[in-house]
DNA sequence: AGGTACTGTGGGAGCGCTCCCACAAGTGAT
DNA sequence: ATCACTTGTGGGAGCGCTCCCACAGTACCT
C-alpha cells in the first residue's frame, strides 16, 4: 500500500480543500455550497460549483460523518427471520413506501434483520455505535426490549404499530379499530345477525383493537355483545382452523364471521367447508390485510386493507422530522409521543 | 445543540484516548488490542479488555473509515426492481448465503436495488463515494456499465454469473454446462431418443454454456444434434410456450424436452397438455433451477439443481480476499480474474 | 459622523481514529 | 562487552470534513 502520507495526494479523490482552491475561495464557503447553505452569493455559488463538476468531487462521507456527528443512514429493523420478511407482502410493501418516501433524501437505508439471539446481539453493538441517525421499526412484540434500548442510546425512533396504547415512542398505525367497524357494519348491513369474530394474538395491540371495533360496532347497531362468539386466534390459519371448529361447536347459528387476518380466514374457511357451509350463502367471511391471499380464495375474500405503502412513507416523515430537531431527552420527555393512524378501506369480494 | 468544542467531552460515548487512559496505556496500544494485533502483552490486553468493558467503549465507525480509509461494508447490487427480488427466490437463497458468510465478520451488508435510472443513478453517487468496499452483483446482462464502472473506480467486486467466457471480474457460477448435460444423459439414461431444447435468453452466457451442455451430451452419446429440436426461449413462462409450440409443429415426434428454466418448462407443460401429450409418458420434460414451482407443478418437475446459498457464500469469500488483499490496478490487470464454478445436481421428480 | 445590523467569507480547531516512527527493554550470537 | 535483532509501547501527524469565530464590506438608521 501506499505510504500514509501520501495516500490521497494525487491520484486520489479530490477533497474539499482542492475544490476550494480550484474555485478560488476558503474551505467553508465550499462546504456552504456544498450543504445548500443560503449564506453565499449567486457568483461564488456558480463558481464552486464549475469546479465540483471540474474535479468530480463527492464528499468524504465518512469524514463528514465524523465532524458533524451524524451518519445520514437510517436502519429499517426486522424482529423476524429473513423468511418471514420474504414470505409476507407486509414487509415488502413497507419496504416500498420507505424507498419511495426517502428516494429524495440523502438518506441511506438500511436492512437490518434482527430475528434470532445472535443478529439481535450485533443489532445491539450496531445501535450502540450510532452508525445510523434513526430506526424504524416493524412488527415489535410486546415484551420486546428493542425500544427502551433505543430510548436509552437515544437514538430517534418510530414503530408501527404501537405495542399499546401507552406506547412511548411516536408510532404509526392503521385503525385497527374503525377497521374492524367497517368489517362489521358491512357485515350488518348485508342482513346478517350472529357475527362471530376470531381474533388476532391478544398480546398484540391491533388486535385488542380490532375486538373493541368488533364489539362496539354490534353495540352501537343495538346488538348484545355474546362472548360465545369470540375466539381467540394467533393470525395463523391453524389458530383459524381450531377458532372456527370451537366457534361452530358453540354457536352452530352463527351467519358471519369476522378473522383478524386473511389466513386466519383461510383456516376458518377450510372448516365451514367440511361442515358443509356455504359461503357467502350460509356464512359470510370478513378477512383482514387485503393480502394476495384474499383474491386468490375460493370464494374470493372480503378484508379490509391496510395503507402499508402510505404507513411506511408515513413513518419516515415522522422519523426525519425527529432526526433533524434532535433535542436533549429532558425536554424531549415532557412531549407525549407522536402518533399518527391511517384510515383502512373495506375490500367487497365474492365472501359475504 | 451544545457548543461544537463540549460535544463529546463528558456525557458522550467514551473515546479510544479515555479507554487509554483508563488502562494507563498509550493510545496505540488500545488500538491495537481492539484491532486483534498479536504485538501487545497477554498483561497489556487484558487491562485495556477491562477498560473497554468498564467504559462500554464501542469504536467510532466514521474515524475509523476516515483514519483507515475503508467502510467494512458491502453492498449487494440488485440491477432490478424490487417486485422482482421479492418474487424470484434466487434472490431471497442468495441473501441467506450471503449473510451466513458474513456473520461471522465485521462486514455490514447493504442492500441496493437499481432497477429504475434514478436508482442507477443514486447507486453511481454513492460507488463514486466510495461508501462501499465492495461489490456483490447479481443477475447482471451483458451490455450493463455497472462492472466498468467498477472497474474504473477500483472497486472490488464480484459477479454471480459471469457475463461471457472472456469476464474481467471475479466470478462465482454454477455450472450450467454441467447441469444440461445431466439433464440430457438423465433423459437419454431413460430411453429418450429426440430431446428437444428451449433454450434461455440467448444474451445469457449461462444459457449458452446450457446449449453447449445440450449438444455436447447428445453427441457423446453419439446422436446427431438436429437444430430443428432447439427452440430459443427467454426464461419466461410465455417464451416457453411459444417455443413448445414452434417445437411440436416442426418435430411431433419429439419425447422429451429440456428447458432452461422452470417457468419455462411450465410454459411448455402447458403447451403439451393442450396437445394431447401425457408427462412422461408421451414426453419427458426437465427443467432448470429447481425453484418453488418444479415442486408445485403437475406432474412435479425433474429440475437442475443450482446451489444458490452456497454460491452466495462464495462470492463473499472471494470479494473478502480482494478488498484484503487490494493492490494497485496496475498489478491487477496482468492476473487473470479469479474464477469458481459449483457443481450442480439434478432433482428426479415424475416429469421424467 | 457614528453607531448598529446584516451578508458573505476565510480559516482555526477539532471530530476519533489508524499508521508509523521512535525508542526502551530484553534476547541471543559473536 | 558489543552488536544485531525482536518485542512491546507511546504518541505525533494526518484522514476530510463541519462548526464557529472573526472580520471585511455594505446598508440603513440615528
């Protein structure tokens, strides 16, 4: 290698010293221009910037990283194995609305899987290092201690989907709870009465959510809420199969069902099936995540959408804004937390 | 914010220069021991190991990719969209191996996808400031700038799939001549006599070596290879069936054909049921990759196995040795590229 | 005329590290 | 005892930038 001294004397980079030179003026003017400064003069601007494109300059991002003590990368965090991200559109929509969202930042993103113990290890030397300005963060658990480790390296961040409703950090969201309504009414409105719901894992949030929108949605058209009606899922479809299974054991009566998420209706589906139900005839069913699962059932399934394009552009609005008034925590603490929640949008399809 | 002079002097991340002091050692010495070097006493490392644990001292990434002029990151460039990346699972395979390879490394990965001009440009900006110290390409055509680029900036990279037999770059490849003849000595092994070929895209140096496998097979196996069996495709389903059907109107009397790619294969299948031909029994048929659908097809699919994760995790060996090991381009151009080339293996399944 | 303000500019200091040179101390051959 | 290495260590210089202070120049009030 070349000796120290030497490295980036000639052949190299150039630097913003050179470019100073070149342009006939002092290092700061340069880097003025150079961060969009409004302190310069038109003439001295034009000339700086005939002898960037001269030179083909691009700053050293490490050494602006180093002086100014930031990184202008953010990490996208995901508390999940790389297949499941892979597996479900979820992410990937994500994934979109934040590339979109940022392609006009100078922002780097980051993909950061942090499913088992020893990713989750580097995640943690990795925050620790601050090598990036903020995080985003997607489908956290509730007893995950990934946030209060950004809490305490205070580290900017945004979650979606808040682990409750006391959540900390600014958070974004679909309305889990006007969506289960929409689900619901929908349900009413087509005339039917005994509407069962299978409901998502009860540790998470959305949905809690979705139950109480389940509820007061019958309330509020003047039904009694029946417990009997109400089992307890896990999103899956095999928590889908055993839900509908109890549910039809309980409530044979019943004319609708409403499943906290598409393949929960799958399951469930499968089940009214091999009873011999007819769906929309017998029984409706109400999905939820518009997912590409929903168009390919048979029938083709209603659900209610989420805008996850629009949440992760959403969520990187928040986390800028946070990055760029980075404030001492104190005064921080006193602020309640952002929150922003997006309205959902009732998919009619063949099921009810 | 606080004043510039006060940022990191109390509160902050502790500094090389504090764990130095701590450790009652020079600031060479800290670095040293945090940078593996054998030149420090079992004595002098354990006390500054203490220090660093004691203070939570965690190094400064951006001083040290300013002081030693490296990033310890690379990227794997994705010349496509991201739908793309999402549905084929070459991508997601090649992740998994990647990331395993790097595990246990200080290496980070990116991630960059620059399907879109804007994200070719972006991607230019940010090779030009060197943010990387290397390269990972995938699924790279012919006429692509990106590795003379590469090239031009003296970045380290390495090609999945090289572009043509004459590659400058380094490259990892399955062995796609291999893999064809397999597929055909499998077929002529179960008594097939006129096997047909849907080639891939003929820009495709992989699809190349296939044909080269396809002749060199039939050959040996002392049959003439009639050109009126070989049909170019281009690795979609529809080329598939268009190539089936230009192939059954000039030869009907063919009994086993061999596709360069699954979804190829299932264009074909298609082609074939409409004809009236039963698989296997009328015609063989193999395709080329093993990917999800060879599985889900009916019959299930004979498929060329690539070992994708496997090859992932080659290119970073590789790409590892050249940043390691980077010497003046000068020295570099008289080697000739570095090469690997990984053994394929076939998946017998009811097709064939 | 003097003050006050603002605009535009140059350049010192410093960010936290790595690299390398200098040098002390020990080891063994002559 | 001298020389020639080797091993371990300290610290200066420098990486390329940002931040900020200082200051010249101009404009506008008293």
């Amino acid at each position: 290698m070349a000796s120290h001294g030497a490295r980036g004397r000639s052949g190299g980079r150039p630097t913003l010293e050179e470019v100073a030179a070149r342009a006939g003026v002092g290092r700061g003017t340069v880097s003025r221009v150079i961060n969009g400064s409004p302190r310069v003069s038109d003439a001295t601007r034009a000339a700086v910037e005939a002898a960037v494109a001269e030179l083909g300059y691009v700053p050293n991002t490490a050494a602006r990283a180093l002086a100014a003590n930031r990184t202008d990368a953010i990490a996208l965090v995901v508390p999940e194995p790389e297949t499941r991200f892979f597996a479900e559109p979820y992410f990937s929509d994500m994934l979109r609305g934040v590339g979109a969202a940022l392609s006009d930042t100078e922002m780097q993103l980051l993909l950061i899987f942090a499913g088992s113990d020893r990713e989750r290890q580097r995640l943690a030397q990795y925050l620790a290092a601050h090598r990036v300005d903020g995080v985003l963060l997607v489908s956290v658990h509730a007893d995950d201690p990934l946030p209060d480790m950004l809490a305490q390296l205070e580290i900017p961040a945004v979650i979606s989907g808040p682990r409750s409703a006391a959540e900390t950090l600014t958070s974004v969201d679909s309305d889990n709870y006007g969506g289960a309504r929409q689900a619901v009414e929908h349900l009413l409105g087509r005339g039917r009465r005994t509407i069962a719901h299978i409901t998502g894992r009860l540790d998470v949030y959305g949905a809690q959510r979705r139950i109480d929108g389940y509820r007061d949605a019958l309330r509020e058209a003047g039904h009694a809420v029946d417990e009997l009606l109400v089992e307890p899922g896990d999103f899956s479809e095999d928590g889908g199969r055993r839900a509908m299974e109890a549910l039809l054991a309980r409530r044979p009566d019943l004319d609708a069902v409403f499943a906290a998420s598409d393949v929960t209706a799958a399951g469930a589906r499968h089940v009214l099936r091999e009873a011999g139900r007819r769906i929309p005839d017998d029984v409706a069913l109400v999905g939820y995540d518009d997912s590409a699962i929903a168009r390919h059932l048979d029938p083709p399934l209603t659900s209610v959408r989420q805008p996850i394009e629009e949440m992760g552009r959403a969520m990187i609005d928040l986390l800028l804004a946070e990055v760029a008034d980075r404030r001492p925590a104190v005064s921080r603490e006193l602020e309640p937390p952002r929150r922003m929640v997006l309205a959902t949008e009732l998919v009619e399809r063949a099921s009810s």
